[in-house]
C-alpha cells in the first residue's frame, strides 16, 4: 500500500507541472546542497555505522567534489560498441536501412542488417547489393520473424529496432538477458492540431501539408504520418470539406497512392470499420478493395475515442477528424494519451506553441508541416514512452552507435598524502580548505605542500 501511495504521489506530483520549473530545480538542488552542509555530522555517522568508513574519507567520497584529483584532463573517447543487428521495417525499407547503417558503419562497428520481409524485393536487393558494395563485416540476414527470433537468441553487442511496439518488446526482452543496449523506434499515434481554419491565407498550404502527410508517401503507411486531426468543433465541416476536395483533386486516382504492404495489414484496416459506431462516423470513402490492397482515403467524423481505431495506430490512409469545444483543449486530450513519436500544430498562436511545447510529451514537435522534420539531420529522431526511445540521424546516429569512453589523465607531479590514511583532522581541513578556496588550494598544491 505504501509503495502504491508514494509511486502515485510521485506520479502527481510530476503531472502538476512543478518539477518543470526553474525555480523548483534550483530550489531543489540547493536543498540538497543544504543537507550535504547542514547534515555533514550525521552523514559522517551513518557512513561510520554501515561502512565503517572514517569521516574524512567519507567527506573526500561522498560529500564533497574531488579537488584531489588536480592536476589532470579529461577527454571523451568514442568507442565502437561491437557486432550490432539492425532491423529495419518494409515502409522505407532502403532509407530505413541506410540511415542507422551509416551510423553504425561511422562509429566503427560490424553490422548484421535484418530488413523486413514484408518488402521483399528491398530485401533480396539489400542482400545482393551490400554485400557487393561492403566489406564483409556488414551483413544482411533476409527472413521473417522467426530469422528474427534466431537473431535474438545470439549476444549482441546493440540492437537497433525499427519497428512496432509489439515486437519492440519482445527485442528489449531478449536483449535485458545479454544487458544489451537497445534503441527501439517504434509508431504511435501522431495527431495533428489545426487551428489555423479561420487564416484564410494559412487554409490552402493546411490542407496540403495534411493530405500530404496522411494520403502521400505510403498511404499513411508511416510512423511519422498522421494519424488523426483535432480541430474546434466549428471548424470541423470547413475542415472535412476541403480535405474532400484534396482528395478529389489529388489523392482519387490510385495512381497516386501506395497500397497496403501485406493482407494482414488490410485486414486490420477494414476491421476497423467492423465497429458500427467508427463505420457511421465515415463522412467520406470507405471502400476497400481486397484484390489490389488498395483503400480509399477515408475521413471520419468524431469516431467514439474509446474504438479501436482510435486507439490502435492506424498505419493507412483513414483519417479520424476529432472536434474539441476549444482549440486549447487538444493539450489536455494529448496529456492523457501515450506519448507519440510526434506532434503536429498547425497554429501561429505563440502561447499555443508553448503550452504544446511544455505541457505535451512526444519525439518530437513540428509546427505548420509534417513529415518533413525527419530530412533535418541536425535535429534529432526518435520516441519516447511508448513510440521507443534513442536518437538518431546525423550525428545523433554517431553517438547512438558508440560509447562515449571517459578518459582522465594524471601526471606524477604532484602528490597529496591526504587522500590516505591515516587520518587526523588536518588532512580533513586541508581537503575542505581546497574545496573552499580553490584557487589558493591550487597555488599550495603547485608549493607541493605535503604532510
Ligand atoms: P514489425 O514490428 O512487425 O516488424 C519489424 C521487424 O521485426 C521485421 O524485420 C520483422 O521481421 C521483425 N520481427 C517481427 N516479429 C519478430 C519476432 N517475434 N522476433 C524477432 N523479429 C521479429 O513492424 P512492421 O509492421 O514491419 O512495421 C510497422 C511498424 O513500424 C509501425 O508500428 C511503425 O510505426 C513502425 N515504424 C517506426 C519507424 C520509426 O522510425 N520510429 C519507422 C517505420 C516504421
């Protein structure tokens, strides 16, 4: 009961918001300042019954910073983390094959790549063509999940996941047993929030960007596309007609979009619709076609929040419009729902921006567009709660791929006898003497003041 009390209180206490502020941390911090100054005596007792330790090597370990150690450097080294295994999923089953191998092959590691089986032909050319191109410390292993599987039975020495959720647990579960590091870049529900219906200069490039985002690269068949709009309730026929028009005028022609990889994935698409409540609420399309796997692009009208469809991710091209009684709402709606792997806002209220900014949690965060925040290297990609954690792209993948070694070097010039024992009360106030006055504890040591 205890236990439940204080992981709930914790909990609170982070949704209140206090901990974000800069007053709080400061606050915070200088109290426990105050308990290493004001509690130093029982500090020392406590180390003195548990650990025997005597208060000056308690002072020099635990409650002070170790001055002791001038004169050195510091420096960071990166060191490749071994043999890792990459698997990639079949939506962009090159690029997202390419993009955490350079990483890889750039931190100084051996690679085994998995592509997905469900692009086959990507696949079958990964595996003709790296291995012409590379060396033969990168490597393609082609198969389905249960190639996977005998991949996860060997240590690694990190796994890179690209992904669902589903199988992102089940890699963190074989990779917890070898303490393997993992990244998993999992899905989620991306929404977007559109205030920007009463800007008629703002309306047309909306639209654009946001059928661009669901019913372009894929059919919505992205981690990083959107999967539904919020928008107040007033706008929301406005909205539904022009993304009507959109689709007329770009997205109608099959031509133009991508149809659903595999059956499976069609399957769990058109059953969405099996729910009467989420089949009412379609205002337009609707039609699946088994045949060719194609699907129309779809908009739905306030389907029940607690359906499937909304809280499964979508990965296709039907597009739930969500109606809220004010805009600023979207905040709330977004705080009680897992964390997306992005936020999308098309808005140019600034106070709007910053409460999406403070209040909500995702990956990441774009403004006025979408999709395009994965071409920028220099930001990094990635999720956190459940659409995955780790970043990359760019130099990010560089860091991702290694580990950053911490290097102190020491000369022999100088030595201080009061790091050891034994101990008296001198050498417990030569070392608070340093740590208080630093630079005159430096010009001492440099004398070689010794006892
Ligand atoms: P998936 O999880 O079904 O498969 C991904 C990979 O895991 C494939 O190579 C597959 O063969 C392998 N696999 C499947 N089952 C396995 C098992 N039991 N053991 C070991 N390996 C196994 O994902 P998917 O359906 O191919 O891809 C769609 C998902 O990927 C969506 O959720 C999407 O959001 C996500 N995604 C995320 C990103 C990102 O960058 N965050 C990018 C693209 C896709």
């Amino acid at each position: 009961m205890e236990v439940k009390r204080v992981v709930k209180e914790a909990r609170e206490a982070f949704e209140s918001g206090v901990t974000r502020s800069y007053s709080w941390r400061r606050s915070q911090l200088r109290a426990l300042k105050a308990i290493l100054l004001e509690k130093e005596a029982d500090i020392f007792n406590a180390l003195k019954l548990d650990l025997g330790k005597h208060r000056i090597e308690a002072y020099r370990d635990e409650v002070d910073v170790p001055l002791v150690c001038f004169p050195a450097t510091g420096e960071i080294v990166a060191e490749p983390l071994g043999v890792v295994l990459i698997f990639s999923s079949w939506n962009f089953p090159i690029g997202l094959s390419f993009e955490p191998l350079v990483g890889a092959i750039a931190a100084g590691n051996a690679v085994v790549l998995k592509p997905s089986e469900l692009a086959p032909a990507s696949s079958a050319f990964l595996a003709t063509n790296l291995p012409k191109y590379l060396d033969n410390s990168v490597k393609v292993v082609e198969g389905a999940s249960h190639i996977g599987e005998q991949l996860l039975e060997h240590k690694w020495d990190k796994i890179f996941f690209t992904g669902s959720s589903r199988v992102g647990r089940i890699i963190m579960t074989a990779a917890a047993k070898h303490l393997t590091p993992v990244t998993l870049e999992l899905g989620g529900k991306c929404p977007a929030i559109i205030d920007t219906l009463s800007r008629a200069r703002d309306i047309e490039v909306t639209i654009n960007r946001v059928a661009g985002a669901k019913w372009g690269p894929c059919s919505g068949q992205a981690c990083i596309a959107i999967d539904y709009l919020l928008v107040e309730e007033q706008f929301a026929p406005l909205l539904v007609d022009l993304l009507k028009a959109k689709i007329k005028k770009t997205y109608k022609d099959p031509e133009n979009s991508a149809r659903i990889v595999h059956k499976q994935h069609f399957q769990r698409l058109s059953n969405f619709l099996n729910d009467s409540a989420v089949a009412a609420s379609v205002v337009y399309g609707g039609s699946f076609n088994a045949e060719s796997l194609l699907i129309e692009p779809t908009i739905l009208l306030n389907p029940p929040l607690d359906s499937e469809i909304m809280r499964e991710e979508i990965f296709g091209p039907l597009l739930p419009v969500i109606t809220l009684k004010k805009i600023e709402d979207s905040i709330e709606f977004l705080k009680v729902r897992p964390k997306p792997l992005v936020i999308y806002a098309f808005t140019v209220d600034e106070k709007l921006k910053r409460r999406v900014i403070e209040e909500t949690s995702s990956g990441s965060i774009t403004f006025n567009d979408a999709m395009l925040q994965f071409a920028v290297d220099s930001l990094p990609f990635g999720g956190t709660g459940e659409s995955g954690f780790g970043k990359y792209h760019g130099k990010f993948s560089f860091d991702q791929f290694s580990h950053g070694k911490a290097i102190l070097r020491r000369s022999f010039l100088i030595e201080l006898s009061c790091r050891y024992p034994p101990w008296n009360e001198w050498k417990l106030q030569f070392i608070r003497y340093i740590y208080r006055f630093y630079y005159i504890g430096i010009i001492l040591m440099l004398l070689g003041l010794k006892r």
